[in-house]
C-alpha cells in the first residue's frame, strides 16, 4: 500500500498527529518503568529466607524489669516448649526474616585490618538453630554442643571461637576458594569458618545474595531475644497457643510482645510491596484507557473530516479492506513513533529513578513488552473508526 497519501493527509493535522504521539511517548515511558518496579516487587514478594517458612512460629517475649538469670529462665523455657506436643524443634534468636529488626557487624580478613572487608547480618543462634529453621548446610558442620556460649559471657567479652557463613558471604570472602577452615576476625578477635549455609538472607535487606553468618551464642529471652518453634503446617496455630501458655506458666511476670507464624510476618512485612504494585497496575491501566480514547477519538474527528475523501475513494475502486487499512497504517506511524520516543523516555525516567529511588538499569525486555503493549492498543483504539470509515458507500462522493 502506497503510504504517500498518509504522510501528506498526516502534514495537513500536524497538531493532532503531535498530540497522539505524545500522549503514546508519555504512556509508553510511564508504563515500561512500572512494569519494571512491579516485576521488582513481586521478585521481591517471592524470595526465600532459606528457612522452613510454613513451619515456623515466632514469639517474642520481655520481662517485667531486669531479669538477673535470664538465660536459665530460656533454658526452662526452651526445655518446654520442645516437650510440647507437635513440636519438632525449639531455638532462640536476635533475628528473625521479616521480624524488622537487624543485627549487623563488620568483618575482616587480618586482626589489625582497620577497614571491615564487609558488613554482614549476624544471627546468634541457639542450640537446634538450623535443624529449627530448616537451614541447610552446603559445606561443613553444625555446632558442637561445647561451641555454643551464653549471652551473657558473650557480653562479658567470652568470644564464640567458630562461625558459619551463608555461600554469598563465603564466595565474596573467598572467592579463590572453600571458606571451610579459614579464619575471620570480629572486632579483632578470630572465628574459625566451619560450614557454609546454601541460603539464609539478610534481614536488613532480605536479599539472598547479601552476607549472613551465624554465631554459636544464645540469646535470651530478654532483652532482645526471640523463640522460634517448628512444627507441621497445620498444627501451627494450635502450638502457637500451647507455647504461650506454657511461657506463662514457666515465667508468669513477663509481657508478651509478639506472637506469630513465619507466614503472617510474611504477609505483613510486604504489604507495602502489594499496594505500591497494585497502585503502579492502576496508574498503567488509567494510563492506556486514556490513551485509548484519545486514540478513539482523533481517528473518530478524522472519520468524519474525511467522509468525502472517504467516499470518492470508495467510487474509484477502493475496497472496505484497503480503507481500513489505510486508518490502520496511520495509527501504526503515529504510533510507532510515540514508541520511539517513549522509550528513549523510559531509559530517561530510569536514569532519575536508579540515583533517586537506587533502582536497577531498565531491562529492554521490559521496553519491548511496553511497545507492544501499545501497538496493539492503537490498533484496537483504533478499529472502531476504521471500521466506520470501512463502511462509507461510493455514494458519499455525490453528495454536497
């Protein structure tokens, strides 16, 4: 089909074609960036912990005042709650995912480095830490039973003497090597590497390639500490609900601060994440319906402006077909070059973005799924009028 016709009719409606364009630019620009801030969210929504997730349930509990024995008092406390029925394991911890607070300390390679070669998310673990979690080990061993430390003497400058190490952390680290057997140093003092755990996220930043490690150092009940039970998904609520029970019983003047399954944290923690998609999923749909209809309705005006044309056309010869295509080889010029300069528009918004909002560098797939996105809304804004323009008989010629 000759597009010479088009270009000429298009240079007489400078003004309209330019208003398409820019309303297709601006959409195309808004719409690839969303798409690329919802792919983000949702990756995020659907992270693992490296945890048993469905198995877990938290409970943070504090003392009323001081508690000069805290860590007898979790040591009846966890003895407790692992003879309950239902229960598959019992731990404490400083952390837990998506618990919001982070426990984080610097780490180097030489006992007089003056710079940490990384900061890392610091877990102090319990006994029965990873077989509660579910935590799988890559390389290397658990915690032996004489390794472990209370909080206590940890405060008192007594020292776990062995780490674990998440395999990012590991790699980063070593990245020459195996970890297993090198030496750390935390505030100067050393900590021999003895496992490597295939996946535990930072809590800061919960991110499966971000540093974690794990101390042999059990924390208590108070201040700081949390209790993590597992058992079947099923039984969670019924054992969440015997384990606060039982916490009363064995320490009755505390103050429980939390209690929850692993899942409700979950929920929770990115609810954020789901309104801030569903609220870009609305502005990209406002975006196109409005594109649309300005679509609709400048090809509707030149369908009428037109009609004539439209109709001498028809009597020299023009079929139905060759009208609607020639609406829809115009819509598709505009169009394509709306798509042109919204996605030199998208990279624009995406280099503010990345120093404004610390967003990853644009995907060009997410470009090319705006473009077509937006060339099939032009030619479906657009097959009303053609249509309508289709169906003007030869007849219209005669007429005025």
């Amino acid at each position: 089909m000759d597009i010479r016709p088009i270009f000429s009719t298009l240079r007489r409606h400078k003004t309209a074609a330019a208003l398409i364009v820019l309303e297709v630019a601006l959409t195309c620009a808004i719409l690839c960036n969303a798409i690329d801030l919802v792919a983000s969210r949702l990756a995020r929504m659907q992270r693992t912990t490296g945890m048993a997730e469905s198995e877990l349930v938290m409970i943070n509990i504090t003392g009323v005042g001081s508690d000069t024995n805290a860590d007898a008092q979790t040591r009846t406390d966890l003895a407790a709650l692992r003879a309950l029925p239902g229960v598959r394991g019992a731990t404490s911890t400083n952390q837990v995912p998506y618990g919001g607070s982070s426990w984080n300390t610097g780490v180097a390679l030489e006992a007089e480095q003056k710079r940490s070669s990384l900061v890392a998310s610091m877990y102090l673990a319990g006994d029965d830490f990873l077989a509660t979690t579910g935590l799988r080990l890559a390389e290397g061993r658990d915690f032996q039973p004489g390794e472990y430390i209370d909080f206590s003497a940890n405060a008192a400058g007594s020292e776990p003497t062995v780490i674990l190490l998440n395999r990012p952390m590991a790699s980063k680290l070593f990245p020459e090597g195996s970890a297993l057997g090198r030496t750390l140093y935390l505030s100067g003092k050393p900590v021999k590497v003895i496992g490597v755990v295939e996946r535990l996220v930072s809590v800061r930043e919960l991110r499966e390639d971000a540093p974690s490690m794990v101390l042999p150092v059990r924390m208590p009940y108070s201040p700081g500490g949390r209790y993590l039970i597992r058992t079947d998904s099923a039984q969670r609520d019924t054992v969440l609900r015997a384990a606060v029970d039982t916490l009363n019983r064995t320490g009755p003047n505390r103050v429980l601060l939390d209690r929850r399954t692993l899942d409700e944290m979950k929920q929770r923690f990115f609810e954020g994440d789901r309104a801030m998609a569903k609220l870009l999923v609305a502005v990209c749909v406002a975006l196109l319906v409005v594109t649309a209809l300005g679509i609709v309705g400048l090809a509707s005006f030149w369908v009428q402006q037109r009609t004539r044309m439209i109709g001498i056309r028809r009597a020299l010869g023009a079929t139905r077909r060759q009208i609607l295509n020639y609406f829809q080889i115009e819509n598709l010029l505009l169009t394509s070059l709306g798509i042109v300069l919204g996605a030199l528009g998208a990279y624009g918004l995406n280099l503010v973005l990345m120093r404004t909002a610390e967003l990853t560098r644009l995907p060009f797939g997410y470009v090319a799924v705006g473009a077509v996105v937006m060339w099939l809304l032009g030619q479906l804004a657009v097959l009303g009028p053609a249509l309508r323009a289709a169906a003007v008989p030869p007849v219209v010629a005669t007429r005025g």
